[in-house]
C-alpha cells in the first residue's frame, strides 16, 4: 500500500492533508514535534479511514532530527510515495534588530527542511520511477509581510526549479499558496487574525484537496480559490506598488 509522509500533520493544513491522502486510499507518517498530539492524531486517523498511521517526533530546527526523517524518506524497503511538507509557524518578528534567534528557526523549519527533505525524497522517488512532493507556501510569497513572505517566496521558487529538474522522471513537485485558513498559526505567532471578509478565507480541507489535485494534473503551482488566483494574476503583473498597498493594508487590519 502506498504511504505518504505529512510534517506538520496533526493540525491545520498538515492534518487536513492528512485526512485527505487517508481518503485516498494513502498509509501515513506522521512527522510533528508533539509525541502525544501525534498518538492522538494517528488513533483518530485510523479509527476514521483506517489506514496505517507511523508517528514519527521530530523538531525540523533541528538537524539532526531532519537527518533521521531523511533516512525515513530514503527507506527503499518502505517507501514515501507523496511527501507533504507543511510545517512551519506565523512569524510576527521585526526584520530591525539584532535578535534573529526566531528567524534562525524559520529559516530551519521552512526552508532548509524542505531542501533537505524534498532533495532526499526526490532522490529516492526518481530511482523508482514516481513519486509526489507538495511544499506548502503562501500568498504571503507575492507581498511583503516581514521574513515569512521571504521564506514563503523562496518556497515557491525553490518548488518550481525542482520541478523542472524533475521533468520527465515521473516525479512531480507541487507547491500549494493558500490565502488565510482559519488555523492556530496567528495564535501561535502571537498575532490577531486580519480582519477580512469571510471570502477571503479557505478552508484546510479546501488548500489540501486543490492542492492533490493540481499535482496529479501534473501541475507545478496551485492556489485554492477561483478569486485568488485572479488576485494572484493581477499581483504579479500590476506594479510594484499593489503589493506594497496591500502589505500595509493587511498590518493595518492586525493592528486595529
């Protein structure tokens, strides 16, 4: 049976794919920091589908917890057929400053992780043939919200240069740049939620689902929402000013 191997997946977007790839007939990893959160999730998802579920405790800041999730990744005699990488956390620290101890974090979490476990996973799914890799960034990736949407725009980019490197070798990388979704992400970052319309927000299951979906089509981006991807359209394409706009529209919105 295939399996698929989620970080981040017991809660948020993380558990919704989780429950998605389980739908589809997917054995799971679960890779998260919290060992009793992940028992937890891994007994709800297997009473719910009845799949396989391997809990697997690791902190992504630290690498030589990403270096034992490697050897997972690379297990040939039990091999990852889908690897979601979604963990992350809000980042609400000012770019002015000399403590970076927090940036450090994200950088290990959202971006070395990715290249360290997508750059394994790939390596192992090309020498069968197949496989599926989905980076979870953001529409945070074509504004400028401090680090986070730096972190999330190399997301992107990096994703879609391993696409190309993975042309025709049967393994297809997605990435997935959801708008707001109502998950603990501002409570952890420590910030207000933005006061938008309920439009505007997608749900986890909704960011989860379009983004299997893109990725069978063989697709390189995905971004639930008919709207956002209109929005996502005029944003690349308008001036640099739109985006600067809607940057500060959108701290304004936190800060009321």
């Amino acid at each position: 049976m295939a399996t698929a191997l989620v970080t981040g997946g017991t809660s948020g977007i993380g558990l919704a794919f989780a429950g998605e790839l389980a739908e589809r007939g997917y054995d799971l990893v679960l890779a998260a920091r919290d060992a009793d959160r992940l028992a937890e999730t891994a007994a709800d998802l297997t009473d719910r589908f009845g799949r396989q579920v391997e809990t697997f405790p690791v902190d992504l800041a630290v690498r030589s917890d990403v270096d034992r999730l490697v050897e997972r990744l690379t297990d040939q005699q039990r091999p990852i057929e889908v690897l979601v990488n979604n963990a992350g956390f809000g980042l609400n620290t000012p770019l002015v400053g000399t403590d970076v101890e927090l940036q450090d974090r994200a950088i290990e979490v959202m971006c070395r992780a990715v290249l360290v476990c997508s750059g394994a996973a790939a390596e192992a799914m090309r020498s069968r043939g197949r496989g599926m890799i989905i980076n979870v960034s953001s529409l945070s990736a074509w504004i400028y919200k401090g680090n986070y949407s730096a972190l999330k725009r190399w997301v992107l980019s990096y994703t879609q240069a391993l696409a190309l490197e993975l042309a025709r070798t049967g393994v297809q990388a997605t990435v997935v740049c959801p708008s707001w979704v109502k998950t603990e992400l501002h409570e952890r970052a420590g910030v207000k939620r933005p006061r938008l319309p309920g439009w505007a927000w997608v749900e986890a299951t909704e960011v989860a689902r379009v983004a299997l979906d893109t990725a069978s089509r063989g697709k390189v981006v995905a971004i639930p929402g008919r709207g956002w991807r209109v929005a996502v359209w005029v944003l690349r394409h308008a001036p640099d000013a739109l985006p600067r706009f809607f940057s500060r529209r959108i701290s304004k919105s936190r800060s009321n």
